[in-house]
C-alpha cells in the first residue's frame, strides 16, 4: 500500500479510479474552472480588449499536504450520486455502481502509507501524492467547490458565474484575469475550502507565467501570449548533466 509503489495492492485500483473521472468530468457539469491544457485559455484570452484588466495567479500550496479525506469524500461523492444515472449505463466495457466507484475512493484515502526513517506512516488526510488518481482527486474535489459555490449564486439571481469566465485551473495553479481582480480574491476565501492555502505567484497585475504560457496585458487591453520556459526563470542555478547517464554536473 505504500503511495506510489510499483507493485503495491493500492496500483491497480488507482489506475481504475483514474480512468473513471476521464470520462466523467466534464459530463454535464461545466460551471467550474478545470482545464486539460492552454488552447482554451489562448482562445478566451485573445478576445480580451480592456486595458483595466488585472491578473491574478497563484497556486494551492496546501492542496496535496492540509485537505481533509472528508472534504475530498463529500465532493467526489456529490459528483458521483450527480452524474451516476442508470440511463447512462452501457453495456460495453467494464461498468461499475456508483457504490463501487465510492469504495475505491475510500479504499485509497485510507489505505496509504509511507515509509519514512524505518517506520511506517498512514496518511490521515491530505490527497495522497504520487497515487496514479492523485491529479484526477485533486481536480475534481476543487471542481466541486467552484461548481456548488456559482450554482448556488446563481440560485439567487447573482450573475458571479459571468464575470468568473476568464478564470483558469489546471489542478492546483490558478489563473485570473478581469477588472476585479480583488473581487475574485475575496470570492477564493468563500469558494475554496479553509483549509486551503492559495500563495500568489504573480508579483504585478499585467503579467504573469501560467503553465506553458507568458501573458502580458498590452497599454492598449490587448492580452500577448507567448511561451513561456520555466528553467529560463529559476531563481537559483539549474543543474544540467552532460548526458543522461552521468552523475556529474
């Protein structure tokens, strides 16, 4: 059961529970941030024509290490009883009862462990990190928060869910841009859990380093997009081996 394990009990049922979410998603429920690359975000962000807009970036810093198993359980399981139908069932492949799929989830957050100093250690909260699911528990616990936080603005006529949709997520790093940037700020520390920590990564309002892309705001509204090269702006020396056998910088 050790996190990560090539051969561990816990593989095959990390690799099944990370297929499940793949398709499930982005099924029926869009009002949350999720993305699986930056083609979206280069599509919304060339439409930007508004020289007031300000950016905000950051990331969950507390996502995989401070987020308790009950929180992550209610979101995924909101999200199963949400789109578990049986007029969805197929008859191909292999299926499973939503009662199964919570199984798994539950298996997996209780059943890992690491080895640490020559003890054994059972993690008691947080996502466990290099599980095969982790990514997909990860993305799909804070899509459920985003989701159920606009939903039930828009329950009392508020129109939050528009001004919210030039924001960006790819699993804990964070992206938004609008003229009220302080705004969305506030919103986060009502939207996410309390638990969760979201550390700033862009020091000014017109430019930022999202994933792969560098966006500037132009003096004009315009937003530039280029790509964006991390090792190229490390603030420490990067350690480059002759080649992929040495162990000689």
């Amino acid at each position: 059961f050790i996190t990560g394990a090539h051969d561990s009990t816990l593989k095959p049922l990390s690799i099944e529970l990370q297929k499940i979410p793949n398709i499930t998603s982005h099924d029926k429920i869009n009002r949350f941030f999720s993305i699986q690359n930056t083609f979206k975000v280069v599509q919304q962000l060339s439409t930007v024509h508004n020289p007031n807009s300000k950016i905000f970036c950051a990331d969950f810093s507390s996502l995989f290490t401070n987020l308790p198993h009950d929180v992550v359980r209610e979101k995924l399981y909101f999200l199963i009883d949400t789109l578990f139908d049986r007029n969805n069932a197929s008859t191909t492949g292999r299926s499973y009862h939503k009662v199964d799929v919570k199984g798994i989830i539950d298996f997996i957050l209780k059943n890992s462990f690491a080895y640490y100093g020559g003890q054994l250690y059972q993690q008691h909260k947080e996502i466990p990190q290099g599980n095969n699911a982790s990514p997909q528990i990860a993305d799909l616990t804070l899509a459920i928060m985003e989701y159920q936080y606009i939903r039930n603005n828009m329950k009392v006529g508020h129109t939050l869910a528009f001004s919210l949709n030039r924001t960006f997520r790819y699993i804990d790093d964070l992206f938004h841009i609008s003229e009220k940037r302080s705004e969305f700020m506030r919103i986060t520390t009502e939207m996410y859990h309390q638990s969760l920590t979201l550390e700033q990564t862009n020091s000014g309002p017109r430019q930022s380093a999202f994933l792969d892309l560098s966006i500037i705001v132009k003096n004009n509204g315009k937003v530039q997009t280029s790509l964006y090269n991390k090792t190229d702006d490390y603030s420490f020396s990067v350690v480059r081996y002759p080649h992929y056998q040495s162990n000689i910088p």
